[in-house]
C-alpha cells in the first residue's frame, strides 16, 4: 500500500500550516530581514541522501521543527514591513487562500476543457482588473464565448519577463507575416526578413534575455537586432532618438518589430512616454510593417487602479500588449502577470501547435485555451487568488492601499531632502525613492552593505547614468506602515553618522 | 486604511480552506470527472464589474459558496480516481502544504541572496532526486558551495516545455560558441552558424513550441531548421533514420545542434533509445561540434526510482540534460518539473544578464542564482513541496506507488485482451495502456465520446502512425485503485455495446 496522507493527518498537519504561517507573518519582524546565512550553510546541514523510509506519525513534527530551525534562517523576508529592497513581491491571507485552494484542487488548466471555470474565471477576472486600471475595451475579452468579435483579452503569465517573451513571438510572428515568410506559397520577398527591436537603456534585463531566447541576440551585449534608445534626463526613453534609430534600420533594410515602452523602471520607476513612442511608429510608417508596442508596467500598472495615476498609461490605446504584476504591487502572490494584447490572433499563432492528443470538442467550439497565449503547456488555476483579492479588497481597498504607499513615500521623500548631506537623484513617480549620500560611490556603498548587514531593513541599489551608485527605497510591503519608514530613515540617517 | 485580512479573520477561513479541500478530495468520486458545463456558462455567470467595495464579514461565506456552486461544477476533476486522460497531473496532501507554506512565506528565490534557503534546499533535494532516479553525479550539483568542482545540477522549472526550451537555448549557445561567433573578436567562420534540430515524429509538440519561441520555426510545419526523424513500428525513434538525417544535414553546412529523445512519448510512452542516438551523435562526429542532447522523460521519469525501471535510461551519461516531472506522476502538484544537466555553464551562458539593481555578494561570491537557470527572473520556493513529498513518503513510498500503477496496468491491459472485440495498439512500456475497438475509427470517437459525456471517468486519444485513431487509458492518479480501474473497463466494455 501507498503510504499516502490520511485526510485527519492531512487536516491536523494542514490546520499547523495555517497556524505557522499566521504566526510567522504576525513575527516577522523579529526576523533580520536579509538572510544572514553563508553560502553553503543549509545545503550542507541537510542530509546527503532522501530519506529511504516513509516518516512515522512523528515526522510531520520534525519537519515543522527542521522548517523553524534550518529554513527560516535562510529566508530573506519578503513580507517583512521593513523590506524595501528591489519592488515588492505581496502576499496577503486572500492571495494565500486562493493558492491554497488551486493546490487543493489540484486542477490543470491548459485547454478550455481541462477546467472551463480555470478559463473562464480567468477570462473573466482579467477584464475586471483591466477595466480598473483603464485599459480601452479592445483589450478586454468581454466574453468567453466563441462568437465575440474582437480581438483582445486577457491571461495570466507566470512573469513579466514571460509576457515580454510572448509579446515578441506574437510581434515577429505579425511582421514577419506581413513581410510574407509566413505563407510558404507567397511569393518570395525582395529582401530577408530583419526585424529589429527598441527598447531604453533603462528597460528591464528581461528585454534583452528574451531576445536571447528568441534567437535575435547571442549575448547580452549583441546589438544586431537589439537597439538600446538613449533616455532623457530623467531615464524615459527618448522619443527623438527612437525615430532617429528606426529611421536608419529602414534605411539598412531592418523591420521594426518590436517597441517595449517601461511604465515604472526598475532603476528609477520612470516613465516612458507612451503617446510619443506610438507618434513615432506612426511618423516612420511601422504601422504598416506591423511594428508591435509592448508596455512593460510590471510594477507600476498596479498604481493604474487609480485615477489619479492613469495618465502614466496615456497613449496606450495604441500599444499592442501590456502586463503588469498583481504579484509585486497589488496583494497578490507570485506568480500572477497580466498581460493584455489587442491581437490576440497574432499571439497565438506565434504559439499554438495542436498535436492529436490535445484535440477536443472545446477547443473545436472556439473556446480559449490559454495554452497558446504561453511558454508552458500547463497552467495553475491562477486565477483564483486573484479572484480572491479582488473580492475581498473590492476596487476602494485596492485603491486605499496604493494611495498609502503614495503618502508613505512623500513622507520619506521629504526626510531625505530635509537632510542635506542626502541627494534624490531621481523624480519621484511613484513608491521608490532614489537617493544617495552626496560624494563618493564608496561611501554610498558602504552605507548600503552597513545597513543591510544589520538585519533591520533591507534595500538595494542600481547606477543611474550620469548619477552613479544610487540607493533604492521602494515603500511596498504589505505590511509597512509610516513607523516603519520613519523608523528605517532614522536607522539609514544614524548609520550615515 | 487599507482593509487586510486580519489575523483572525485568516485563520478561520484557512482552517475553513482546508477543510473544504479535504472534504472535496474526499468526496471527489460523486461528481462527474470531466466538467459537463458549455463554453460561457461560467462567464456569463460571474458578475461584469470587479466589486467596488471591500467585503463585510459574509463575503468569505460568500465566496466559498460561490466556489462550490459556480466553480467546481467548471472543474475537470484530475485528482478522481476515475480520471484516465492525457497524464495524470498529481496533488497530494504533503505537497499542498508545500505549496501552502510557499505561499504564506513569500518568498522570491530569483537570486541566492533574496531567499538562500529557497536555492540551498532546491539543490540539495534535485541531489536526492536525481540519485533516486538514478543519474550520474556528473548531472548533480553535489554542493552549493562555489569550490566546486562539476558543471552539473538541477533546477526545478515550471514544466517540461520550459526545460526543453531552455536545454534549447543551452545547446544553441555551445554549438555557437564552438563555432566561433560567439566571440567577437575572433575571425568570422567560413559559413554562417545554421543549426540544425531533431527529435521523434512522436516527441511531444513541446519541442515544435520550442522552436518556435527560439527564432527557429516560423511555423509549426517549419522544417528549415528542424527535422521530425521516424519512428519504429514501436513509436521509437528509429537511429539508422536519426543518422542519415544527421549525415545530410553535415553536407548540406547545417550544425547539428540539439537532439530530444523522448523517454515515454505522450501518445504511447514509447521509449527512444539514447544509448543508440547517442552513438548516432558520436559516429557523425557531432560531439565535437557540442551537439546536445536533452532527454525528455516528463511522464515516465518519475518511473525510475524503481530499479527495474531504470533501464529506460540506459545511455543517459551521454546525455547533455534530463527533465521530468514529479508533477505529474511523483505526488507533487504541479508545477514542479526537475531539470538536470552536466553542463550549466553553456545553461547560464545562454541565460544569464545581470544588470546593476540585480548586483550582490552572493552572486559575486558564486552562489547558484537560479534566474539564469530558467526564463522568468522570479521563482517560487517550490522546493519545500518537494521536500515534503519525498520526507513524508520517502523513497520506498514513491516505489510502492509507482509500483501499484504499474500493476494496475497490467491487470487493465489483461482485461482489454480477453475481450476480443479490442486491440492493444501500441506496447505496454508502463502505465498507459493504448487500445481500440478493431474495425473504424468512428466507432472508437463515438465510444470515447460516449464514456466522457457519461461523466463517470476521463480518457482522452491519439492518433498512432498505422493504426489511427487511440484511446488512451493512463493509470496515475493518486486515488486510483483496483475497484476504479476495474469498474473503468467493466463502463468501457458495457459502453461497447
């Protein structure tokens, strides 16, 4: 007999589960933030081999034990309220709730018919959240029926660097068919097929990994196919010098294909000008070549679910996908992208292969399989987190939640320009502030190793150009309230000496 | 202030979570397998607009009801003990708490340094399992210290087609660097770098998906670069046909660049032999231009820690990387895919860019950052639901279940035989068992069509090469026993006619 799990273990070990982590989460803060440990330390503690037998009534004890006393240590506290490093990564009890229940349930959701709620919930939930952070209708599905009429929607990704990928397979795929490759029975093009792909020198890295991936760069610094646009003064793309740049592609016999404007860098939360970019693609005539204009808001589109900070999206109307990232601002647990596209034709058919054995009566009536909107074949019922936090927090505790990041981050903004041997180096868009001590990289350096090493807060750094080493604040955690930042700008002020 | 979940609030609906989950599993068998609900059903049922408000106290009461009342009759029950379809994709209680604990502990394990306990336990329990399975150690990472020695680990993906298409990444990066373009002030090649792949026409559609995302096939029927090599009349890949394809390919200046063997292909678990590709690859003298290979053993893998199972890896230390699953037939809910190589640094070369915000001392100090193991940046801590898995059952309990599965499907395959009417169609090399009613395949659409609207069990078909429309019976699920598989084919057979 299988030794499996009797359901009164399941539900005691299960029930002590909830019971750690609520505790943990009501503890955290007696925890150094960064993980204090050496490389090595736990690998080396845990035995050498699995174990041969199957753990008596006893072992679920040593394994809480072994989670308290090897683990814990090691972990770096993400859901810390005096965690300010990178952007944030949220959980929350209905985000934790919902992925409980999709492990529960056990469901796999790469076809329609696999699961149809794990579809359509998606479907559904994904316009809810669209519709709160203003997208256009055209980026919506508006149903899940086959007979809908347009072309847009929505799905969740594992990650915002899987959204940049499958932005880029769904852009080569459109230009590359506008260019007449992809119907092997058109006749032959003048010129091969080049496409050439825009983003800053600001863009997140996972730009550049995905057209590694793709095969349009052998290495990180292979510029063939890639351009990295200039920015201005303030790290946003500089609309002038992306035109300057597609101009002289179609002179040397390039397709612009792909354009990922950042709403919210991960350097310095800047903003890239998505009307201006979209002029440009229209000024140059890359309308016409199909030119697709991703918007990466990983971070920021959460703060869109305000008013207030919708105009970071202006000009989306023209852009062909976005995603953005419940999953760091917006109370719901890794992994949870969502990424919008107007074509969602072009999506899939850079992405869907149908072998036999996937054939069915569901994706036969027309139905979504979301599938072929993704990297992998399976997929978690992701979807029910979400659902969770939306219903639980309605669109006012979301709200409410953004705006108090907002307020907590003037508050500590205006601490460091009230000090003078302090510096911000960046506009404030948004949560992050990004400061330094005036002078030397080395004492910013030190000042940053200091403070982390100490356990208290945590928070990284990055070079700006023409700033240098530059100290990242990224008010974001669930859990921070105004003591903690107060308290983390005395500990920073104090250290500083 | 924003409205969180308070702690109490949390604990009792968690407690509430689990308890509907085990009483879910534990009633699982009263609802129909495959979900009987029209495409719409459930969209159209959920209201249009995200709620505006926050919840009051009822709208957890509300939402669990709506679960119940709106979701589960959506769900395709994957974890019914009658559910025979596709593989099975396993959840078990260890592994739920895995995943619940990973949740509740929110952790980001994209580096090292931002959870070291998230990459040190992953490493350490991809050592174990690639020990039980039975790989060289040349595929471990045997320490997560930098002293080091090898080039090998594993990694835990999200799924096999994202192990494929990284291995595909890996081995395009090799065989350009041996080609000398990688470096760019080497002297330029003779002749462009022009890969070439192959894999089975019975490989899963995975590899296809992969060369697509890779700039490698515009088109699922894109054969520029890719070859589909044929089968044995035993759905292996036939090496004499893997060679000359390989032979043709050298003249025609192609570098023979990746090879998938697949070990228990989807449609029939047909087992390509790698001790023979790999001689294939070493008599054409592919090594030498760093020729991969990747075995993609998702399914039967999990069958190798069994010793008497081992054997369908026969060859496998000439093999570059290995992935499978535990997800799908080791008790781990999914995602959890176990990727192996002996060569991480052509891994990491393909992967890797690290921009500034991503700089620390764990990385410099040369710890494993497992983003440049994988395509997103982010990663879950999905090695503690491994963890548990393989403490609570341990190696002899992982045994004992595989071993039941595969005694059941000797006992269905006897069943399907004494009936004259059916055929077996394909061997039986582990738990799938594939067969048909002899005479037309219309026959055989209409049965399967017949079982599946009864709702009682789930299988699902292929179409084998010479023999047409199959139905597969896979015997994996977690609940599954004799009585099930019994009373499956005693439905089947009744069904018949």
């Amino acid at each position: 007999m299988t030794p499996h799990m009797s359901p009164t273990d399941f539900r005691r070990e299960a029930h002590r589960a909830i019971d750690f982590i609520a505790d943990y989460l009501g503890s955290i803060e007696s925890r150094p933030v960064l993980s204090q440990i050496k490389p090595g330390d736990i690998y080396n503690t845990l035995p050498a081999h699995a174990p041969e037998h199957t753990g008596n009534a006893a072992e679920w004890s040593n394994i809480f034990a072994d989670l308290e006393k090897t683990i814990l240590p090691g972990i770096t506290h993400w859901q810390s309220p005096n965690f300010f490093a990178f952007f944030p990564s949220n959980t929350t009890g209905p985000a934790i709730l919902g992925e409980l229940l999709s492990a529960g349930l056990g469901v796999q959701g790469m076809l329609w018919l696999t699961s149809p709620a794990c579809t359509e919930l998606e479907t559904k939930v994904l316009d809810w959240l669209g519709e709160l952070i203003g997208l256009p209708r055209d980026f919506l599905s508006d149903s899940a029926e086959p007979t809908r009429a347009g072309n847009g929607g929505g799905v969740i990704e594992g990650t915002a660097s899987e959204a940049t990928l499958v932005a880029l397979c769904a852009a080569r795929h459109r230009a590359r068919t506008l260019h007449g490759l992809s119907n092997p029975s058109a006749p032959l093009p003048l010129r091969p097929f080049a496409p050439s792909l825009y983003t800053s020198t600001q863009a997140h890295s996972s730009v550049i990994k995905a057209a590694m991936i793709a095969g349009l760069a052998t290495s990180p610094d292979d510029r063939t196919h890639l351009r990295l646009i200039d920015c201005d003064k303030h790290f946003a793309l500089d609309p002038a010098a992306l035109e300057r740049a597609i101009r002289e592609d179609l002179k040397q016999g390039f397709t612009p294909t792909y354009v990922v404007a950042t709403v919210g860098t991960t350097s310095s939360t800047a903003i890239d000008p998505i009307d201006q970019i979209a002029h440009v693609l229209q000024s140059t005539g890359c309308n016409k070549l199909g030119t697709w204009l991703h918007i990466d808001a990983a971070h920021a589109g959460a703060a869109c679910v305000c008013p207030e900070y919708r105009s970071m999206l202006t000009g989306v109307e023209s852009a062909d996908s976005i995603a953005f990232n419940p999953h760091k601002w917006l109370l719901t647990n890794f992994d949870c992208n969502c990424f919008y596209t107007r074509d969602r034709n072009s999506l899939t058919g850079a992405l869907s292969i149908t072998p036999e054995y996937l054939r069915n009566s569901g994706t036969d009536s027309g139905a979504i399989d979301y599938r072929d909107w993704q990297i992998p074949l399976g997929r978690r019922f992701r979807a029910l987190k979400l659902w969770f936090v939306l219903r639980h927090y309605g669109a006012e505790g979301l709200r409410s939640y953004i705006r108090e990041h907002m307020r907590l981050s003037e508050v500590f903004e205006s601490l460091v320009r009230a000090d003078d041997r302090f510096e911000i180096v960046a506009p404030r868009s948004m949560n992050l502030i990004c400061f330094r001590l005036k002078g030397e990289d080395a004492a910013n350096k030190r000042l940053l190793d200091s403070l982390n090493q100490s356990g208290k807060i945590y928070l990284t750094h990055t070079v700006l150009p023409g700033v240098g080493y530059t100290i990242r604040f990224c008010i974001g955690a669930t859990l921070t309230q105004e003591h903690h930042v107060r308290a983390a700008w005395e500990f920073i002020r104090q250290t500083a000496g």
